[in-house]
C-alpha cells in the first residue's frame, strides 16, 4: 500500500475600506475595488439589500442605480437590486439563498462577477452564502450597514444560513473580495441595534485587549449617546482585532474544536433560537457574557473586581444580562427547551470535544472542556437576582 501526501497552501487577501457616502457618485470607492481585481470589464454584479436599509433609506436602491450606470464602463448591474428581510428570519427560509442564486443564474453572473450585500449580519450571512455556493463561488463584496456587521460579523470568513432550527447550520468558509464600512448606515439604527454593536467590541475586549476594554468603559456614556467618533474609533478597533485573530491565530476556517471569537456565544445562539429570536444577537451575546464571566468568578477563575466590571459596563451600555428563557426549563438538562443544549449545539457544529472559553482576567482568556452545572445555574440565580435589564 502506498500514499501520497498532498499539501495545499492558499492565501487569501482582502480589504476592509472605512468610507462614508458610499453609494455617492462622487465616492469612487466601490467602483475601484472592483475594477483594481478585474480580468474584463465591465464586471457583472448583482445587489443584494437588507428591507430594514430602506426603510430609513428608501432612496438607496436608486441610488446603487445611478452609481452603477454614472460607472457604466466598470459596474454592469445585471438586475434591479434584490430586497431581502432583515435579521434571523431570512436566514431561517431558504428561499432567500435561492432567490439571490436564481438572480446569478439569470443574470449570467460568473466566478469573476460580484455579489454585492448591503445590510445588517443575517442579510450578509445569506448573501454570502448563495454566493458562495453558486459556481462554487462568486466574488462577495460586503457593505455592513450594522454596528455588529462593521465591527464583528461583517469581517469575518463565515457565510450561512439557519436549519433544523439550529443557527448557521449550513453554510460555508469563503473570504470576501472585500469589505466596506460606510459610516453613514449606522447613524440611522434604532438603539438596540446600536446597542449590540458594542456588545460584540465588548467580548473581544474581554477576550484580547484589557486596554480596549478600559476604552470601552471610559467612553460607555459618549457610546450610549451615540457620539459618533467613539463610535467609529470602537468599531475600526473591533474589526482590527478581529481582523488579526482570524489571520494571525492559525485556525480561520474552525478546523479544531475551540471557537476563540464566540465567547459567549454557547448560550447565546440558543437563547435567540428559543426566543423566537426576539432577543437579538448583540442582546444574546450580553448575555452570555454575562453568564460565563459570572461562572468564571463562581470557579475561581476571575477576580470579583474584574467580574462587576464586566456587569458593570454592560449594564452602563444599556444591555442585558439576563433574560426568561435563561432560567426555563434550567433543572432539566435535557429537556428540548432549556438552554443547556445549547452546549451540545455548539459542541456538535464543530466536532470534537466541547470547547468553551472562560475569563482568567479582563483581556486574557482560556479553554475548558466541561460545565459544572451546579455553578451554572447558581450563576443564572445571580444575573436574574440583579434587577437589571431583560429583554
């Protein structure tokens, strides 16, 4: 019996431009990114928008209209832009995905034509997974109008949709051709929306940078007050960070068992899902934050003063640490609607053994492979005694 060895190395680069007026024709931005990476010209594209963006924007598909023809000999707009709900329930139907990819079809779209998606996490989950998946992949150019999608989401490898009532169940590891941060979109999202946009910048903060965490808790009003160069300063930092994770930390596309980036995040995604996803990602993630960090002082991992400055500034922030469908169903491990399968969900979708991260101190974190539940449900005891705010 022989064996052959084979070894692939690939290499992927991609921008992530900050800009404002995007879609001004006097912002050349868009048309250079695509036309600096083009064989032929023009290229094909194809806009994919976020419902939500036009309600406060109902002139932008106009506007993507105008710019596309203004930079006709680089941009073909190959169909009139394409509205998809916003938030968790497009990833939820599929027939969104299979809107998007019947659009590629019918426009003649190829390897070297773009999908351009312009919305909030879920629209760009779902973009970016059609486009993944067509000709085994189109070029995705993704245009963030969200708080969480700028600094977090948005600047990521991961494209997908949700199945089997399971959160990202189905999707893919594909890098953009790039990303574009218009700070424009986010001056017009509701307050929760640019609430959980912090609350992602706080997890990497816990778990990267105790510098980045003192800013954070230094600017918490300016933030709440939705002054715009804190704002902009948490998100550049935010996508930095998580910029240099997925380049520098030798697992990009999840191929072992830890998920260093979702701290968090276990009880998180399952709180959305038996929510009914009225509790938000960002609202989720505060909450599984809080969950864990309190659990890491409960074990003795993290320092009570780190820990009530962790409560602390997520409360100061407007987010929430607790929620009802924490504590249903709490006694009964495995009953199907109690948070504690969400352990096993986030075990499962990657394999392995599970792996969960803890707080050894503001700014330094660590693995552990099992949950004492005693300690778990004390720590829930604790968040739901605080008074503080539930959504």
């Amino acid at each position: 019996m022989q064996t052959i060895q084979q070894e692939i190395q690939v290499s992927f680069r991609f921008p992530v431009h900050f800009t404002t007026g995007l879609f001004d024709t006097a912002n050349p931005l868009l048309k250079r990114v695509v036309e600096a990476a083009a064989d032929h010209l023009p290229t094909r594209v194809v806009f994919v928008v976020d419902e939500g963006v036009t309600l406060h924007r109902p002139a932008l598909f106009s506007e993507i209209e105008k710019y596309c023809e203004h930079y006709h000999r680089v941009l073909k707009l190959v169909a009139p832009p394409i509205p998809i709900p916003g938030g968790e329930a497009a990833k939820n139907d599929p027939r969104y995905a299979d809107e998007i990819v019947q659009v590629i079809n019918a426009g003649g779209l190829c390897r070297h034509s773009y999908v351009v998606a312009v919305g909030g996490g879920a629209l760009l989950d779902v973009a970016g997974y059609a486009a993944a998946t067509a000709h085994r992949g189109i070029r995705l150019i993704r245009v963030p109008t969200t708080a969480l999608a700028q600094d977090d989401s948005g600047v990521g490898v991961k494209n997908g949709i949700n199945a089997f009532g399971k959160k990202n169940y189905l999707g893919t590891f594909v890098p953009p051709a790039a990303v574009i941060n218009d700070f424009d979109f986010i001056r017009t999202l509701p307050d929760r929306d640019w609430r959980c946009g912090i609350a992602e910048a706080v997890k990497v903060a816990l778990i990267k940078d105790a510098s980045f965490f003192d800013y954070l808790e230094q600017h918490a009003d300016a933030l709440v007050r939705r002054d715009p160069e804190p704002m902009q300063k948490m998100i550049w930092e935010c996508a930095r960070l998580h910029l240099h994770h997925i380049a520098n930390c030798g697992d990009p596309f999840e191929m072992g068992s830890s998920r260093p980036l979702d701290f968090g995040h276990w009880s998180a995604h399952k709180l959305e899902q038996l929510s009914n996803y009225r509790i938000r990602h960002g609202e989720a993630v505060a909450i599984g934050m809080a969950l864990d960090s309190t659990y890491s002082h409960l074990a003795g991992h993290l320092a009570e003063e780190d820990w009530r400055r962790i409560i602390d500034l997520l409360l100061a922030l407007g987010l929430p640490i607790s929620a009802p469908e924490l504590s249903d169903n709490l006694e009964e491990e495995h009953h199907p609607r109690s948070v504690w399968n969400g352990l096993n969900e986030f075990r499962e979708h990657l394999g392995g053994m599970l792996t969960i991260l803890l707080l050894q101190s503001i700014g330094k974190a660590f693995d552990v492979h099992e949950v004492n539940r005693e300690l778990m449900i004390r720590s829930v005891g604790i968040l739901n005694g605080m008074g503080a705010v539930k959504v």
